[in-house]
C-alpha cells in the first residue's frame, strides 16, 4: 500500500508545476539564453525558481 502522506502530495504538485513552467518557457518567444537560465532556475532551485519564474518569468508565447 502507497503512503505518501502530505510531503509526498506537496513534492508532487512542485513536479507538476515545474514541468508546467519548463513547457512554457519551451513555449515563450524570448532569447534562447534566457530560456537555458529559466530552465535551469526552474531545475536546480524547483520552489524557488518555480515561484521566482511565476513572477518575474516570460509571459509571450510563440506564435
């Protein structure tokens, strides 16, 4: 039987939205530089990129 408890719930939904964010960066029409820095913010850091990448993080999408 799985127990995974509110870490595992809260690990999970940081994986979720950081392959969310790493799509959309995919998807954003920005310079490939920036996009390597988000994605690799996004990895390293998962909360902390995941938030700073929500806030501060590109917006456009490619056409």
């Amino acid at each position: 039987m799985m127990n995974f408890g509110y870490g595992g719930v809260f690990g999970l939904l940081i994986l979720i939205g950081d392959i969310w964010a790493i799509i959309n960066i995919f998807q954003s029409s920005v310079s490939n530089e920036k996009k390597l820095i988000w994605i690799i913010a996004v990895v390293l850091l998962p909360v902390l990129g995941l938030i700073l990448w929500f806030f501060l993080g590109p917006r456009d999408r490619a056409p």
